[in-house]
C-alpha cells in the first residue's frame, strides 16, 4: 500500500518535469537559431558616407519604380543540360512581384537551349579575347529595354561554369549588344549548375542551392546592398545578416544554415527586414521626388543613356577606334555630369593616349563625385608621371584608409604609393612609418607579406641592412616560406656580402618557379612567376638558363609584350649585357607608355644602365629634376 501512495505522488511531479523538459526543448530550438544569428552575424562596414548619386537613386529605378518602364520581362536561355529547376523560376517571379510596384506587367520568357558546342566556343574566346560570354549574348538576347513600349530586360543565363573556373554559384551581369546599328546595355545574371551540383548535400539540394543563387543574384539586379549599414565588411554588396538570402555563403552563414537545417529551418529565399526596407525607403523616396519634379523621370532616362553611351564607348576602344571612343565617353560625361564612371572612363582613354593633364582633370572631376572612384587612377597615373608631391598632397591625410577598408588590395596599393612617393621626396622616415602603419591594421597575410618585403626592400636600398634583416625576420614562418620573401631576402644577403646564402635562396625560388611554371600556362599575364624566375636565374648568373625564360616566355602569347621587354632588360642588365639592355627598352619608350616609363625610371634591376647616355636619351623623363634657381639676395 504504502509503494502504491508513494508512485502515485510521484506521478505529478514526473509530469510536470516532462512538461519542462519540453518547454526548454522548444525554447532551444527556437532560441539557438537566433544565438546563432547573432554569433554568426558578419561585421558590418560601418556608417560610410554615400555619395549624392547613391543617395538619390541607391537601387535599380528601372525595375522598382514604373517611373521610366511599366513592363519587367525577364529572359532565361539556359545551356545544353543546365536547364533551370521549376522551384527557382518560381522563387524568382515571387520576389519579383513581392517588390516590383503596383501595376507593373512582370512576365518570364523561358526562351532558347544554347547547344553545348557553342558554349564552348565562347569559353574558349573568352579566355583568348574575353570577349566570348558577350558574344554569346549578342546572339542568344532576344529582347532589349525599350522606351516606346516601357518594357525593361532582365536576362538570365544558366551555363556550366564560369569562364575562369571558379566555383561561384552566380554573378550578376551586364551585356552590351548591337541591335538597329547601336549598342544596348542588357542587365541581368548568370547561374552557373556545375558548382550549384557539386555543392548539393542532404536537405540542401541542387534545385535549393539554384533557387536561392537566383533570388541573390536578382538581388544585386536591384542594387542589394548598398546600405553600409548591414553591409558585410569585406563584401560590401552582401548583407551582414545571415539569414538573409543576400548574405554572402562563407564559414559563418554555412556555419548557420547547416545548425538551423538541422532543426527544421528553411534556407534563405527572401531578402531580410534590412533589405526590405531599403527597398521600400527608395520606392517612397522616388514617388515623393518625381511628384515634386516632373522632370525626374527623364534625369533617369539620361543617366540610362549615359550609360549606354559609356559601354558604347568602351566598344569603340576595343576595336581600336579610339577617337570614336574619347568622343562617346565625352558625351556620356557631359549627359550626365555628376556620375563618375564617364569621368573615369575618359580619363583611362585619355591617360593611354598620352594626354595627361587632360586625364588627370577627368579623373579629378571624377573625384568630385566619388572620391574612391577617381582616387585610385589618379594616383596611379601622378605616380606613373614621378608628381609625388601631388600623390603625397592626396594621400597623406589617411582618409583611403576608411574609405576602401572593404577592399585590402585597394587599401594596399595607396600605403604602397604613398611610402614610395614619400621615399623618392627623400622622406624615407614617413615612408617606413606609411607601411609599418599599415601592416597591423587588420590585413590579410597576403598584404601584410607584400608590405613587410616592400618595408625591408625600403630600409636595404637606403642602407639599413641590419633593420632590414630583423624587419624580414619578424614575419611569420609561413610568409618566410613564400618566394617574395626569398628573394628580397636574397637580395639582402647580397649586399651585406653573404653570397652563399643569397645563392641558397635563389635556388630555391628559381628551382619552385620552374616546376610551378608549366601551372601557369593559360595565367601567366596575371602572375609574377615568370619575373621571380627569370631575376633569380640571373641574379645566380645562370645566363643561358635566363635566356632560355625569355625565349619561352616569347612563345606565350598570352604573356603582355610590354612586361616581357621589361623582363629582358632587367635580365640583361643584371647579367651585365647594357648595350642589348637599353636596346630591348624601346618598346616602352614614347609618350602612350608613360607608366612603363615611369617604372623603368625606378627600377633597382636597371641601375646599372641608367646613367647611360642611350638611356637617358631613350627615358628623358628620368634625368634628375633640375634644381631651383638660387633666389636673388635681397638688396
């Protein structure tokens, strides 16, 4: 009796631990997503200023306003056996008609099958011309915006891959095509299915992965994310929030889809509250502007056609007619005068002409717009002229250093040019302070390697060995394993008369150099190898050997002329053969090649040939400035 009283008091308090054992359950499975979110969440940009045309129009107005067009047609060719899933079409018309405005006529053309063999096709130009994924457009676009019917074009392109073979998912594009006789800007995305397959895993299928591609891509269509505000720090078109579909899929979103899948969750296929609202805020602030200024909708109009005049441009110049192509970018800038891309882009045209104070002028009206946008070539340019006072005048301040912290190479190269602007001035103090400045400051292992090298080649040119060898020293193993590393370490040793262990080094870095170069077949106008190779082989004296580089490297095309001239003569030069030195510099002689001039003037490997008078005859730009006049004593 008394067992039987005991199990039936105990009975209550049995159900009731259940009953809490439950509800804590269902608050961890409610309540760890969101500790997730917030763990997992990306560090945002910040509150980065805007410049006025990203405050007046921040999204794409062609698409969420019916301001300009009142018809979305969204066009999808799709290669041979990279058909679109049903579930991602369907997403796509979701979002569209979720955030497209009343009254807008949205319809998606399911149009052609590209036969596998012509992709291919266009693979292969475009890694010899790039231009083959355009030319593929041009063929496959069947419909183009169009005022007099209000209709806008969105085209969507499902193929295998990428033309360079990396493994994103999708990106999102712009086509410029030929139709009546003149160029037309097509906006839309591509999918790529092969890295989409690869990726699929359990309940994250292909057909998911294809959708969410989709809705992102069609994202950055819209003009996600330009609010800095939920910007990731890195990826400042990607939203910080994971759970949004505009979030970029690195460890930390990963991280949190594959915890909350687990749990039921559905992956992302919907822009978050953040991206809802900027949507929203652009939509109001567009309908309030075109009520109070009926002309607005022709301003968007113009600023269309601007841009249509700037690709039209860029066509000009890549068929060699370049007169055509300064006067198309003239009239884009001129269209619409407080965007910058038409500033800038006659700015490259002019600079490659040889016409330098007029780009310099674009490029600082550029400036005026945005101040990164027209920064970046014009330091590039004032360098390549040797005005490193100017360069010092627009950097000193340190205000790149907020600007582009989203972009470390940017971020990079403005420490770089402005310690070496410092250097040539003879202020090689604020130099050395510029880079040990920059390398701690949250760079990559990539940036902080180039910027300690730079910093020890810096203290060795000016006679500092020991610093130099401790400030090499001071890296981590793993950069010391690196052949930038190598070779400035090579380098030092010789100037402090170690040759033995100069020669070590060298042939180590010539040694990986050769066995990696056959890698870099197809790449080899995007990688310093061939150079590494070709001064080691040199700086050890192995001159067959080093000529050997240089007669391969005649045989790739792919290889730019302008570098591979450069190359023979620093490897001539070191090998002490000035004469074929200077003569093999001729191609970059001349006014259109100022930047190479420019380097060439700078260039340590060239020491020895530069006080030759053929040299300085052929490189007038690098004799030493002349001094000032004396001024006149006071009477």
């Amino acid at each position: 009796m008394e067992d039987e009283t005991a199990r039936t008091a105990r009975g209550p308090g049995r159900r009731w631990r259940r009953v809490a054992i439950l509800l804590l359950g269902l608050l961890f499975l409610d309540g760890a997503p969101t500790a997730c979110r917030a763990v997992l969440r990306y560090p945002g940009v910040g509150r980065k200023p805007l410049t006025a045309l990203q405050r007046e129009i921040p999204l794409n107005p062609f698409i969420l306003t019916n301001l300009v067009y009142r018809k979305l047609l969204i066009e999808v060719d799709w290669v041979e056996g990279c058909e679109p899933a049903p579930k991602a079409l369907a997403a796509l018309e979701r979002v569209a008609r979720k955030y497209c405005p009343a009254g807008k006529e949205i319809g998606i053309l399911r149009d052609d099958e590209i036969p596998r063999k012509r992709w291919e096709e266009a693979m292969e130009a475009e890694k010899e011309l790039g231009e083959g994924r355009n030319e593929l457009a041009q063929h496959y676009i069947g419909h183009v915006p169009d005022e007099a019917t209000r209709t806008e074009v969105v085209y969507v392109l499902y193929s295998p891959r990428p033309a360079a073979g990396e493994a994103a998912f999708g990106q999102s594009e712009s086509w410029s095509v030929e139709r009546g006789g003149r160029i037309v800007n097509v906006t839309g995305l591509s999918v790529f299915k092969d890295p989409v397959r690869r990726s699929a895993h359990l309940w994250v299928t292909a057909d998911r992965i294809d959708a969410m591609t989709l809705v992102h891509e069609f994202g950055h269509v819209l003009g996600l994310v330009g609010n800095p505000a939920h910007a990731q720090l890195h990826l400042p078109d990607h939203c910080r929030n994971p759970d949004c579909v505009m979030t970029h899929p690195e460890l930390r979103s990963i991280l949190y889809h594959a915890f909350v899948g687990f749990l039921g969750a559905r992956l992302p296929y919907d822009y978050c509250n953040q991206c809802q609202q900027d949507i929203r805020d652009a939509q109001r602030s567009w309908e309030a502007r075109a009520a109070a200024d009926p002309a607005f909708p022709h301003r968007l109009s113009a600023w269309r056609e601007a841009g249509r005049l700037n690709s039209e441009a860029w066509g000009f110049w890549r068929k060699g007619s370049r007169e055509e192509a300064i006067e198309s970018a003239r009239k884009a800038a001129a269209l619409f005068p407080d965007w910058e891309r038409p500033h800038g882009t006659l700015g490259y045209f002019l600079e490659k002409e040889g016409r330098t104070d007029e780009a310099v002028a674009s490029f600082r009206e550029a400036m005026r717009y945005d101040r990164a946008a027209g920064l970046e070539p014009l330091v590039r340019l004032l360098i390549d002229q040797r005005r490193y006072a100017e360069v010092v005048e627009l950097l000193r301040d340190g205000s790149w250093r907020g600007m582009t912290k989203d972009y470390e190479n940017r971020r990079y190269n403005f420490a770089l040019w402005l310690a070496f602007s410092y250097d040539r001035l003879g202020r090689t103090d604020e130099a050395l302070s510029t880079m040990r400045g920059f390398v701690p400051d949250g760079s990559s292992d990539a940036y902080a390697d180039m910027a300690g090298v730079f910093t020890a080649s810096l203290l060795r040119r000016h006679g500092r060995l020991d610093e130099a060898r401790r400030c090499l020293d001071q890296m981590s193993r793993r950069l010391r394993k690196g052949n930038r590393w190598k070779m400035e370490r090579a380098r030092l040793a010789l100037a402090e008369g170690r040759r033995e262990e100069a020669r070590q080094l060298l042939e180590e870095v010539a040694s990986s150099d050769r066995a990696a170069l056959p890698k870099y077949k197809k790449r080899l106008d995007s990688t310093l190898l061939p150079n590494e190779l070709g001064l080691s082989l040199a700086l050890l004296g192995r001159r067959e050997e080093a000529r050997g580089v240089l007669a391969e490297l005649e045989k790739a095309p792919e290889f730019p002329a302008e570098r591979l001239a450069l190359l023979r003569a620093e490897v001539l030069a070191l090998l002490g053969d000035s004469e074929t030195a200077i003569e093999a510099l001729a191609p970059l002689s001349g006014k259109k090649n100022s930047s190479w001039a420019a380097g060439v003037c700078e260039d340590e490997d060239l020491a020895s040939i530069r006080s030759d008078p053929r040299f300085t005859e052929m490189f007038p730009e690098c004799r030493p400035p002349l001094p000032l006049p004396a001024p006149s004593p006071a009477r």
